[in-house]
C-alpha cells in the first residue's frame, strides 16, 4: 500500500496545528484588548447633535457654571438638559436669528424636544444618580474629563462596568471635599475619610447598588 | 420557522451567521431605546405628580399621576381622596395603558372617512342654527351618568336653549331598580352610603360592595380596618351574602348563601325581623339565623341590595335597615346631576319617543354594550358620536369624534359621596384631533370657551370672584374640593311603602347577566392589560365562560370548554362553559363585556357578547335559558386549572401557628446589616381585587403576551394571586416572589445571572442569564417568568414604559424585585439629606395598590417597622415553610368566621 503522506507530512501538521493555536489565542487575546479599547467606549468620538454646540465657548469662554444648564445635578438623578427656552433666554438676543439655532425655535414653538444624541450613554440596565455622587465629593471633571476645553463635547473615561468599579471599590483617593466639586482649578488633596454621609450605605461593590 | 428539526448544516449554518452578528456588535452597535437625552422645550422633564381624577361609572376616583417626559407613566391613588384613600383599582391602574393605547382613535371622520376638525365644527354650527328655531325639536344627547357640575352646567344649557330637546344617560350596569327601591321605600330617590367601619354585621342581596365599582375602594378599606378592631377586640364583623352568581364580596364572606332568587329570602328575612307594612311575607330555611345575627348587631347591621336585584328587593332592604334602626347605612342625593334611569330600556324608550333626527352619543357606546339598540340608532339625519375608539356606534353614526382620554383634558366630577374633585391634564396630549365632552357641548352651545375655561366658569359660579385663584389652585393639588361631599339625609321609610307583590318563580333555567370583573360591560374590552389579568373567581383571561353549577353541568352532561347553544327568549349564541361550584344550581351566569364586534385588535371576539341576549326589559335575570351541546370545544385559557398547593391555614380566633425553627442547611449562613427588607400579606385583609397584580405590570413593565402564549401558561405577571377554594371558604393568596434567603433558584443557575445583595433581595443580572430556565423549575413558589419573546421591543408602548425599570431582551428570565428600584430611589434620597431610610418611606406598587392595606413592606431588621410587627403576629407563616427557604415574604393567616349565626 502506498503511503499516503510524505515524510514531512506530521512536521506540517504539527507547524499548522500550532499556528492554528497561535492564531486562535491571538484572536482571543485581540478581541480582549479591542473590547477594552478606548474605540470600542467610543471614547473621543463626538456624536453628531442637532446644534453645534460648544462647551469651550460656553462653560470655558463666557465661564458658566456647570449647574446653569444641567441644573438637576446636585440633587436627581439625571444632570438634566437645559430647556430651549432656558437656551433662548440669551439667545433670544445673542445670535438671535442663526440657522444653527432653528431646532431651538423649532422646539419651543412646537413643545417638542432637542433631540440631543447622548455621548455619555447610560445602559437600560444601570441606574447612575448624578446628585448622590456629587454629593459623595465626586467633581464632574473626575468622569466627564475637561468639558469647558471642549469645542465638541467627547467622553474621556470608556465609562465601562470595570471602570465604574475601579472607584467604587477604592473612592477615597478619586474624590474632593464636597465644596470643591464644582472648582475647575482645584489642586488640593483627597479628604481622608469617606465622605458618606449618614444612613447605612450599602457596599458600592454590590450588584443591585447599579444595576436594576 | 418550519417545525422539522433544522439539520447540522443548517445549525452550524446559523450558528456562523450568529458568530459574525456577534462580532459586529462589537462595534458601538445600535442605539440603547428608550434612553433619549432630550432636552425638554420648557421646564424640566423631571419626575412629576399631579393629582387629578378618573371616573367609573360617572363618578369620581382621584389618582396621582406619575409623569415622565410629559407622559403619564403611572397612576397612584390620592390619599386625600374619599374614593381612593390612596388605593387603586384595575380600572385606575390600566387607565395609562388606555391613554396610550395604539387603537385609539385620532380623527374627525364622516361616513368613516376622515374629516379636517373644523369641519365637524361647523357641521355643529349648522346644526344649532337649524335646531334654534324648532327648540331642539328632534335632538336626542345621549351620555354616560352624569355626576360632573360642569357637565350638567352645559347640559342644563343645551336644554335650555334648546327646550324641546332631551337628554338620556345611558348605563347598561346602571342601578335603576335601586332608585326605584328607594322612591317606593322613602318616596325618594336616595344614594346608599354604607359606612363599613361601624359594621358589625353585613348582609349584601346580591350586592357586590367589595367588588369592582366607584366605592370599592373606600368600602373595601373601611371593611378590612372593621375587620383589623375585631380581630384585636376578638370579635370579628360579620359579613353574609346571599347571591345566584359568584362576586369577590361572596368569596370573601363569612357565610354565603348561593341562591337562585334572592326576592324569597329577603321576603322571609323582612318577616323574621317583623318589618311593619309588610304585605307579602315569606320563609326561607336560612332565614332564621340570619335575620338574628342582623337583630343582634342592631344599629350596626346593614342590608345592601346589589343593582341586579328587583325592585322589590331593594325596597324591602331599605325597610329592613330602617326596622333596625341602621346607622351604619347613610342615606345621600344620588350624585348623578339628574338621577333616573340610565339602563338599556330607558334609553330605547328616548330613542323611541318622537322622532329623533339629531342624535348626539357622547362618551358611551350603546351600540356596543346594547345590540338590541342598533336598530334603532341607525339612519338618522344627523348622528354623532364622541368616543375613544372607532367602536360599534362610530360604525352606527353618521360624524365620528375622538374623545380625550381624562387624563389629557380638564374637567371635574365627583365621587361616591358627592365629594367634587377638578380633572386637570396629566400628560401630553396625544390626539391632537380629540376633544373632551364639555367641549362638544359648548360648540353645541356656540361658546367659544373650551377645556379649562368651561370648568372655571363652573367653579367661579359657585365660589364668586373674590379669592378664586387661591381656591382653584389648592383644588387643583389637593385633587379634592374641600367640603363638598354630600350633607346626610335622612329619609323615614313612608308608612304606606309597598315593595310590590311577589314576583312569580320562574321556571326552568335563569340565565343571570353580570358584569365581567374587569371589563364591565364590554367598556374596558379594548384594554389589553384587563383582558389578560385572570378573573378573580375564573383565572380565565382573554375570553368568558358560561358559568354553571357543576350539578347542572352534570345533569347537561356538560365539563369544562365544553361549547353549547344558549337559547334564550329566541335568539342563541355558542359559548364555552366552565362548571364554578360558587354557582347555585338551576340558573348560569353570562359575563357581560366579551365578544365585541368592533373593539379593535385587542377586544373584538374575545369571548362571546352575552348582551346580544340580553333583553333591555330584563337586563339582569331571564329565563328559562337552554344549553345545548354542540359537540364542539371552547378553549377556555385560564392560568390556574386546579387547586394550587399548600392551602393556607384558617386560623380560630385567637389561635396561632407555632413558628417554624430554621432547619440545618448545606448553604454557608449569611448575615444581613443594615436593611433586609421583607413582606407580609395579610390574607384575612385580601379581597382579591388584582388590583397589586395590574399594578406590578404597570410599574415594571411587565409585557402583555396574548391568548396563545396565556393558553400555554406563559403568562408574565411578575404577581399571581392563586385561588384556594374549600368547601366554606375562598382564599385569595397573591404570590410575588418570596426573596427566600435559601434560595433554591440561585444555587442552580448555571451563570451566576441570579443573586442576593447585602439586603436580602434576590435579584435577576439579566444581561448574564443565558436562559437555560433552570431556576425558574428549581423555583418552588413558580414565581420567575421568561421571555419567550422580545416583548420589549415589540411592544411600541415605550412612552408608557416606567424609565426606573429596565425592559427585559428575549431570553432572560424576570420576577419581582420588591420594587428595587424604589428601594434605591429612597435609599438615595435618605443618603442625600443625611438620615437613614424611614419604615414606611418605601412603598412597593402591590402595596401602593392594594385597597385593604394587605401588604406590609418594610425593614425585617427593624423590630419597630410595621412589617417585623406584622411578623409577630401568630398568624405569620411561610408559604411552603416546610421546605425551608427562608422566605423574606411571609402571609398571615385567615381567621375563621365567629358565629354567623349559623349554628343557631
């Protein structure tokens, strides 16, 4: 009976078996570090919006305060969007007549909403209440990175579930006196103990202190 | 899908294409739903309550209105409200799904085309520039009962300038005999207004006090805190009934009594009591005990007879009350604006009487709830009807209108007790097109006013000028207006009063026409939230039955989805039947409400339409009735079939069950610092209303399934109310999770997808549960649901979707979760003013719902919350205890009726 394989035949099969492994943890290994990559959390990725908005202009420039448009931030759960009569309330003077700013006249007019698109998107399954954090001494700066430099608003930190509890297992080191939340040039040291304020608090490593 | 089985190419096939999704999902993928980040046009878009009103049958329950977005998410009863005491019913819970119900309808339409709106405004006009001359000769306004002051202001007007023209309210489940009782009793219309919190012995004739309608929730809370004082004093209040078809206020009495007729019984039980006057006496063997436990409460006895009872009937338990001198029955004005009749017959006398030319149904739908009313509704000059749904007597009318949701527009009403209440919008209105009542009678009128001006005209009427807007605006909040409610009258049973001679037996088979539990007379059949929860007393869902004594299904040779012809009078129908032991023998009950021929998608031919036997002469008992066989079957879907395990225990006064001694576990033991929240269910409290069930699906978005997927038992409600009957007793047992602290669902998922925090609650990761269901078979209680489907997707309902709780993809198991998301909601808040969580701070919306207080919810680590005093209560056990989960969720027994006088 004649051979079937030539000699070298197992070296081969042994070299792709091998390559065939290599390949496969490669794979593995690409796909670990992609999902965890800074492009997969779409981090400094703006997302298209309805009015070119800017918040080096706004919160930079002119210097407005956080809390003058994302109002609720302090003490609900959402930071809140500011309303188009709240926008028009300067822009009914200041480039009164722009085409940019249509879906703002648009919007009062017909009581319908700006339709912002989210560039910091909050998962259906994971509640996040902006008040309790800032009120734990967690500056907006500590996730949402230098938004008054930015002339389109982009996400700095991936926002993922792993980043999340990086803090959440270790926050003392991240967070400022309460009073210092809002201060753009603040320098100072993390305060020693946790801030927490009375009541019980629930470990901020538990599942359903997030997750809904 | 092909049923074959999909060979291994195919499988590997999709599994590839499966592989190649799940890589390009590794890019940013599709947009989250329903997380939008917009910008409000004005104000926030913060969470918002508003206190307005819903009515039922004319009359008024005042609700809190959750609002999201601009969109009413949820309904919560107003404390402040007599009708409410801050409970709801189903009707009050499903009211946001009917807001936002896809089926409505959106346009002015004429000859079913649609129509621009000002159209039908001057159609309007010319009509009132050709009935002004003639003095509305020939206009015939047919509306729901009518108890709200601005509609009967407009209504008065319409009559006014038009003098000639009438006006007919028009209620299929009306209570006219009760009118008529009352006139014959006290030469009176009055209101009955049982106050059940002095009761010391009830017997209702066919009354259904704790069941669906206006009072229910006030009656139902005053009865279960009667029942609270006499389980403390040790001497429980005790409630009879005496009926022919089964209703919640005769499961939960303490002695019921089913019966054909309830007109001999009451004769004899008039006789025992010696009522003065009485012509026509009677015997009946129950007589004698009952008529002593009524002689010995005294004062604190009271008789109600239901609206399905004859006239005599209703006379003779307005005399009964006033021989023993009841305080507990107080007598008010009807609330209604003109209190008359309002049944089938009288609106097809109105629809007789002269010749209708211009006929105006505003707000109700007589085709649909009266067929034998078609005839003659059709083929008039001018027809208009106001209606939320394209329904059978759109089809009828010449114009067509959509009517505003109440929770869209202004408006007011009042309740049970006269008290007034002002309806304000709750929410962005969603038909542009539609118009409310008022504003269809102001155009009638040629006012120019419409929606709120037309209600403050009303109210600045009454207050005058001076301090109007302060008084508006408290109104407003408050969702009541103060001191409104109707004064006591205090009519003497007329000396000559005669109920009436004895109505003949009648003979053979009595069919009995009730209302279904949750869709009255066909008005909420559109509601597909009322039609898949189970019926209290059937756990049927989407559909009806006959309903007959299991020895006349016997006799027939008939069981259960067995299909018969119902003969009666000459016209017939086929209809399942279902055998109920509750039933008496010798007549059936036929639901009202099912088999609508035009109720869209979700409401037409779901079940059959009983009304098309109905005749408008006898609307509530005719006979004889014949069931014949078809040979065919009727599926009936029910979602319990059989008695469920582990009946609960009924308990003798004062008697208590032994606590159960933890067991020795396999499991490592856990401690739980801080909060652990638990649950106690008051089963001697639950009246099985359903109204926790509805509200558990309102407030976790809880999908609807349909018929199919109910008939295969995939029924979502994260809250099941199982139904225990024995031979003297019915048991309403609601079953949410127990969040057992051994739970057996958690040792067995395969992937960690469920799990307990650190304050007990057992809770589902449903981005981790891979649906193997294993938990949901290891789940002894049978309490987790699945996803057969992408309901959430499929839904489209997402403006009415509560945005504290996430949908749930296809494939993932869910259940209760005590309301987690309330419990964070309040834990945040406690956190945020620097105090710990109050007992009582969270409220889970079963208890919110609930009319009896039965559910305790709370901090079992706090020995003074009300749940851990619940808990010490020796009527506490555990569900299942036997095995040894640990339930967080624990009931309390049933007490056993005291002497009802049945022993003598």
């Amino acid at each position: 009976m004649p051979q079937h394989f030539t000699p070298r035949a197992d070296g081969r099969l042994r070299l792709a078996l091998l390559l065939g492994l290599a390949a496969l943890i490669g794979a593995a290994l690409l796909a670990f570090v992609m999902v965890r990559s800074d492009h997969a959390w779409a981090v400094g990725r703006p997302a298209p919006q309805p009015i070119p908005f800017s918040h080096a202009l706004h919160a930079g420039g002119l210097g407005l305060d956080c809390r003058y448009c994302h109002a609720g931030v302090e003490r609900a759960a959402e930071a809140g969007m500011p309303s188009a009569s709240l926008c028009l309330g300067c822009h009914g003077d200041v480039w009164a007549g722009a085409t940019a700013l249509a879906p703002l006249r648009d919007s009062l007019a017909l009581g319908a909403p700006i339709p912002w698109s989210s560039v910091h998107r909050l998962p259906d399954h994971t509640r996040f209440h902006h008040g309790a954090h800032i009120a734990a001494g967690a500056a907006c700066e500590t996730c949402h990175g230098r938004v008054w430099e930015m002339p389109q608003t982009i996400k700095v930190r991936p926002m993922s579930m792993g980043w999340c509890l990086d803090c959440h297992r270790e926050p003392e080191p991240r967070l400022r006196p309460v009073e210092a939340v809002f201060d753009r040039d603040w320098q100072g040291r993390p305060p020693p103990a946790n801030p927490h304020a009375g009541g019980a608090v629930s470990p901020l490593t538990q599942c359903s202190t997030c997750h809904r | 899908m092909t049923d074959t089985p999909p060979d291994r190419r195919e499988v590997l096939r999709l599994a590839a294409a499966s592989l190649a999704l799940a890589a390009a999902g590794c890019d940013s993928g599709p947009d989250e739903f329903g997380h939008p980040l917009h910008g409000a046009a004005e104000g926030g878009g913060e969470a918002a309550s508003f206190a307005t009103v819903l009515e039922l049958g004319g009359l008024g329950r005042g609700v809190l209105v959750r609002r999201r977005g601009g969109h009413a998410i949820k309904l919560e009863g107003n404390p402040d409200h007599p009708a409410s005491l801050g409970a709801t019913d189903v009707f009050a819970e499903a009211a946001v799904l009917s807001l936002h119900d896809p089926a409505r309808s959106r346009r002015v339409r004429e000859g079913g085309r649609p129509r621009p709106p000002a159209a039908l405004d001057a159609a309007l006009a010319s009509v009132r520039a050709e009935l002004l001359p003639r003095g509305g000769a020939g206009l015939l306004l047919v509306t729901g009962p009518i108890a709200s002051p601005t509609t009967a202001r407009l209504i008065r007007a319409v009559l006014q300038d038009f003098p000639a023209a009438r006006w007919q309210q028009h209620d299929p489940l009306a209570d006219d005999a009760g009118l008529e009782g009352a006139t014959r009793a006290f030469g009176q219309p009055v209101a009955t207004l049982p106050d059940f919190a002095l009761a010391r012995c009830v017997l209702a004739l066919g009354a259904d006090p704790l069941g669906p309608g206006p009072a229910q929730l006030r009656l139902a809370r005053d009865w279960s805190h009667a029942r609270a004082e006499g389980r403390d004093r040790g001497d429980l209040p005790v409630l009879m009934v005496a009926e022919a078809t089964p209703t919640l206020t005769g499961a939960r009495a303490d002695r019921r009594l089913a019966m054909r007729e309830v007109e001999p019984f009451t004769r004899a039980i008039a006789t025992a009591l010696r009522v003065p006057g009485l012509a026509d006496t009677g015997t009946h063997p129950e007589a004698a005990p009952v008529a002593k436990a009524l002689l010995r409460a005294g004062e604190a006895a009271v008789v109600l007879a239901g609206p399905s009872q004859p006239v005599a009937v209703q006379a003779l338990a307005h005399a009964i009350n006033a021989t023993l001198g009841s305080t507990v029955m107080r007598h008010v004005e009807p609330p209604f604006a003109r209190p008359g009749p309002m049944g089938d017959s009288a609106l097809a006398a109105a629809l007789a009487a002269g010749a209708v030319t211009h006929l105006l149904v505003l707000g109700v739908n007589p085709a649909g709830t009266a067929p034998a009313l078609r005839g003659t509704m059709a083929q008039r000059p001018f027809s208009l009807h106001l209606g939320a749904h394209v329904d059978e007597t759109a089809h009828l009318c010449r114009w067509h209108a959509p009517l505003a949701h109440e929770l869209e527009g202004w408006g007011d009403t009042r309740a049970f007790d006269g008290t007034a209440a002002i309806r304000q919008p709750a929410t962005t209105p969603l038909v542009p097109e539609a118009r409310g009542l008022d504003d269809v009678l102001a155009a009638l009128l040629g006012l120019a006013e419409r929606g709120e001006a037309l209600v403050r005209a009303t109210w600045q009427a009454s207050w005058g000028e001076a301090g109007f807007e302060p008084r508006w605006r408290a109104a407003l909040e408050a969702g009541v207006v103060e001191g409104t409610e109707s004064p006591a009258l205090r009519p003497a049973l007329r000396a000559d009063w005669d109920p009436g001679p004895p109505a003949p037996p009648p003979s053979g088979l009595l069919a009995i026409f009730a209302p279904d539990p949750h869709l009255l007379d066909g008005r909420f059949a559109e509601n597909a939230w009322l039609q898949e929860l189970p019926r209290p007393l059937t756990k049927t869902a989407w559909g009806n039955a006959v309903l007959v004594a299991p020895a006349d299904a016997a006799a027939l040779g008939l069981t259960a989805g067995d299909e018969v012809l119902v003969e009666l009078a000459g016209r017939s129908l086929k209809a399942p039947v279902l055998p109920l032991p509750a039933q008496p023998s010798g007549c059936v009950t036929l639901p009202l409400g099912g088999g609508r021929e035009a109720g869209g998608e979700v409401g037409t031919a779901r079940g059959f339409d009983a009304a098309l036997l109905r005749d408008p002469a006898s609307p509530w008992a005719a006979g004889p009735v014949t069931l014949r066989r078809t040979g065919q079957r009727a599926a009936i879907i029910a979602t319990q079939t059989g008695m469920p395990a582990d009946p609960p225990p009924v308990l003798a006064p004062g008697e208590s069950i032994p606590p159960r001694a933890p067991g020795p576990s396999l499991y490592p033991g856990w401690t739980y610092e801080g909060q652990a929240w638990g649950m106690a269910i008051d089963l001697d409290s639950c009246i099985g209303c359903n109204a926790c069930a509805i509200a558990c699906q309102a407030e976790n978005n809880t999908p609807v399934v349909g018929p199919q997927e109910v008939a295969r038992g995939r029924e979502m409600h994260w809250l099941r109310i199982d139904l225990h009957q024995a031979e003297d007793h019915t048991i309403f047992q609601p079953v949410p999770c127990m969040h057992c602290e051994k739970a057996p669902c958690e040792v067995v998922c395969p992937v960690n997808a469920t799990v307990h925090d650190d304050q007990g609650l057992n809770l589902m990761v449903y981005p981790r549960c891979i649906g193997t269901r294993t938990c949901s078979n290891n789940c002894p209680y049978k309490v987790r649901r699945f996803n057969w489907f992408d309901y959430a997707r499929s839904e489209g309902g997402l403006a009415l979707r509560n945005p504290d709780v996430p949908v749930r993809p296809r494939g993932v198991i869910e259940k209760c979760t005590y309301c987690q998301h309330r419990i964070a909601t309040a834990r945040t808040q406690a956190r945020l003013e620097g105090r710990p969580v109050r007992d009582g701070e969270v409220e889970t919306a079963c208890q919110r719902a609930c009319p009896t207080q039965a559910i305790t919810f709370g901090d079992v680590n706090d020995p003074a919350s009300a749940v851990s005093r619940a808990k010490e209560e020796g009527r506490n056990y555990a569900l299942l205890g036997e095995l040894d989960t640990r339930p967080r969720t624990t009931y309390l027994a049933r007490i056993a009726p005291g002497d009802t006088g049945s022993a003598g």
